[in-house]
C-alpha cells in the first residue's frame, strides 16, 4: 500500500517531479553539459561517482524542496546512494520533503512498428522489494513511440500496462512513460492513438488502483485531458523530451493538469564550475520557471 502521505501530495499538491535518472547510456552527455568531459574520467565506476554527486549538490541546494519539487525519480545507483549521511530516498523525504521515485527499466528494445518496447526485466520483483525497504514511493519506466504505428503503439502500451500491475502487486506506484518522440513526423497521429490505448488500459484498471502517466507535451494543448481526470490516473507529467526549457515550459503551460517531470531542461544551466551560490542561485531560477509552467497556465 503506497504511504498515505506521499500520496496525498503527489496527487494534489502544487509544483513538479524532477527527473534524476540518467543512467548509463544518458550520463556521458549529462556530465558534458555540467562541464565534465569524458577525458576527465575512465570506466563506469568514476562516471557514475561524478554523477553522484552532481545529483547531491542538486538535492542538498536550499531551493530543491517540496515547496515547490513534490517528488524526484532516482536513477538505481543514487537510490543505493547517501546524502548527507543518509540514504537518498530518506534524506529526500525527511529532510526536503520531496517523495522519491525509481527508475526501473533496463533501457529499449530495437525499434519494431515504429516504437520501442523496454527489455526485458527479470529481476524486476528483487529491484521492487528492494526500493520498498528503502522508502520508495513509486516508479517510473520508458518506451519510445516514433511513428503513428497503431500496432507498435499498442504494443508499447500493453506492456507498459503489464510491468505497471507487478509494481501495483508490491504497493508501488508506477509511472507509465511511453514517451512520443518530439522528432516523430507523425507526432500529433500517435497521440491520438496512444490516447485511446491508455484509455482502454486505465479502464479496465480493478476499482481503487491508480497509475501516475509522463507524457510528451500534446501537439494539441490540453488534448490528454481526458485522461488527467481519469479515475485511475493520480498525477499527469511531462517530459521535456529535447525541448529547451524555455521551450518545454511555454508548451506546458497551455496544458491544464499536467506538470513537469523535467531532466535535461532542469540541469541545463548547471555547471561544475559554478560556486556555491551561483550553483543554487540558477537552480532556484530554473525551479520557479518550472514551477510556475506546472501549476500557472495559460
């Protein structure tokens, strides 16, 4: 059963889930963009210590708080992670009241029927007790849609749907990512499929079970609306997906109920260089843009 608490403030409370995830495939490009180049670097190990702590000076900085970031989705390793003297996912919740999330897929398969489906994930059961025990509230997981392929579409959904119920089995709360790529020459056709899929899968959801959705921002302003006031349907957010910020924050704002779930777009004036002060000083603005696109509209 997922904790009353966190719940209550994932479904009602105003402001944004920041997106802390990249794993490995994505990291190399999040470290250059902070300012860390690959030659500073070898192996996997360093890599992911670096992100690590990019990942605590964002956590620790005095604006990430849940005044204004309800929730933020934890990449495997910064869940086994500490901060402050504490492990991530409590360190979050008691100190900044931010509810913490997972990120559970093992990255996509090859492109099939214009969209990719996740890998397989057979230690999925382990991975979900595990985050259980450490005071996660939910998760979050991938697929990408690149073309109106009812098939490919439907494919994506359906097991999105799938995985969701085995999180749900272990009181988690998922969030259902099937993202449309920005770049999709028929993007605004596969949201109109994907809508109908995610339809029927909440429909036919048992009475009383709720699943969180991150979504592209719609082609169409407010056209997941539908499914924002669905009964199965606790929190609707969005992804960046490439946009910048200034981008992803003007489209989302036309958007009513959907907030944001942004990670490029939140770090992308960040840099290793920066002091202390000017590091969270540019945090604290790029959090009041995202905030204000989340709960202002237009």
């Amino acid at each position: 059963m997922a904790d009353a608490k966190m719940m209550s403030q994932m479904t009602g409370k105003d402001g944004f889930i920041a997106a802390l995830d990249q794993s490995g495939g994505s990291t190399p490009g999040a470290l250059r963009l902070y300012g860390i180049a690959d030659s500073s670097y070898s192996g996997d190990e360093e890599m992911f210590r670096l992100m690590h702590e990019m990942r605590v000076r964002i956590m620790t900085a005095p604006a990430f708080s849940g005044d204004k970031v309800i929730g933020a989705i934890l990449f495997e390793k910064t869940m086994d992670g500490d901060a402050k003297g504490k492990p991530v996912p409590t360190y979050l919740w008691e100190d900044r009241g931010v509810v913490p999330f997972l990120k559970v897929d093992k990255g996509l398969a090859a492109e099939e029927n214009g969209a990719q489906v996740m890998k397989p994930m057979p230690e999925l059961d382990a991975l979900l007790s595990r985050a259980v025990k450490k005071g996660i509230f939910g998760t979050k997981m991938r697929s990408v849609i690149a073309n109106a392929d009812k098939t490919g579409v439907a494919a994506v959904v359906k097991q999105q749907f799938e995985v969701g119920k085995q999180i749900l089995g272990h009181g988690l709360v998922p969030i259902i990512e099937p993202e449309v790529s920005i770049k999709s020459p028929t993007k605004q056709e596969a949201e109109a499929i994907l809508r109908d899929e995610i339809a029927r899968e909440l429909d036919a959801l048992p009475a009383g079970q709720q699943v969180m959705l991150k979504l592209t921002i719609p082609t169409v302003a407010d056209f997941y609306k539908p499914l924002v006031d669905h009964k199965a349907v606790a929190r609707v957010v969005a992804l960046s997906g490439g946009y910048t910020r200034a981008d992803a924050c003007e489209k989302l704002s036309h958007n009513h109920g959907m907030i944001a779930s942004f990670s490029r777009a939140l770090t992308e004036d960040l840099r290793v260089s920066m002091s202390d002060a000017e590091f969270d000083a540019s945090l604290a603005k790029t959090i009041g843009e995202i905030y204000t696109a989340s709960v202002v509209k237009a």
